[in-house]
C-alpha cells in the first residue's frame, strides 16, 4: 500500500511588522505592469467612447431615414431652438457677470433663459462681499487704533527704524539688539 503523501504546506507569511507609517516598495517590474495595464485601459475607454460616439451618429441616421421630411425638418429646428436657448443663457451670463464685476462660475447654479434672476442672485453675491469687505475693514481698523493705543517699547521703536535714545529697561535694551 502507498504511503500519503504529506499536504503542501502554505508559504509561511513573513512576520507582520508594526507599521511605521512607511510605504512599502514595490518591485519595479510590478510597477511597469501596473503602468502598461493603465494605458492599456486608457486607450480601451478612448475606443469605446469612439466607437459609442459612432453609434450615436449611426442611430440618428437611423432614426432619420425613417422619418419624413417634415419629420426631420421639426426635429432639427427643436434641436437648434434648444441650443440657442442654451447660448443666449450663456451670453445673459457673460453680460450679467461683467456688469456686475463677478465671474461668471458664481452665476452658473441660476436657471436657463431667466436674466432677472441672474441679475438678483449677482446683486445678492455683490451685496453680501460689500458686507464681508466692511467687516473686514472695520476689524482692520479696530486692530490699528488699540495698537496705537497700545504702550509702546523702545524695541518697537527700534524694529520700526526709529533711533532709541535710551531704552526703557535692559530687557527691552537685549531685544532691540543693542550690544556693548
């Protein structure tokens, strides 16, 4: 009788290390595979969106045979009216924006064909960064008037180009840089 033969044993599994934080190095070819896989998928999805762009055009010339003239005559011009509908919004967009010294990205979340909106919503985005200026101003000019409020040190003094006759104490003698 033939004796079993013992099962494989699993490659053991290097001892788990505590993680450092750094990145484990991967072999070069591993990445050279990994790269060449990439731009083999890459150029996949530019076939496919060719070939998706061709069956497109092939199933509105599909839809176009069957149709009469008068048929293909409406479904162009719906198709243009669409798009200059789309244009003119652009355009009261532009305008609206220059108008009103914006750019134009902050007036994109507005409906299509609607500048009275437009113009509002610009006003408001006007209107609420005057605010935000203001604040801003009068913060900037509150932090001036208590520093100039503020005591001042010799050091101060100093650090602005001004001459320092004599300072006020040692400490502020140190730290305006003086040095025997």
């Amino acid at each position: 009788m033939p004796e079993p033969t013992p099962a494989p044993t699993p490659p053991a599994e290097p001892p788990s290390q505590p993680d450092t934080g750094e990145r484990e190095l991967v072999p070069k070819t591993q990445a050279e595979d990994a790269r060449r896989e990439a731009m083999q998928a890459r150029n996949r999805v530019r076939e496919l969106e060719a070939e998706q762009a061709d069956l497109a055009r092939r199933a509105q010339a599909a839809e176009d045979r069957d149709k009469t003239e008068l048929e293909k005559a409406t479904a162009r011009a719906e198709r243009l009216e669409k798009r200059i509908a789309q244009m003119e919004h652009q355009q009261a967009r532009h305008e609206v924006a220059a108008a009103k010294s914006l750019p134009v990205e902050l007036l994109e979340p507005v409906a299509a064909g609607d500048r009275p909106a437009l113009e509002q919503h610009a006003d408001a985005i006007v209107k609420h960064a005057e605010q935000i200026a203001g604040r801003a101003v009068e913060a900037a000019l509150a932090a001036a008037e208590a520093e100039r409020r503020g005591p001042r040190r010799a050091a101060d003094l100093v650090a602005r180009g001004t001459p320092v006759t004599e300072p006020l104490d040692m400490n502020d003698f140190i730290r305006a840089g003086f040095r025997r």
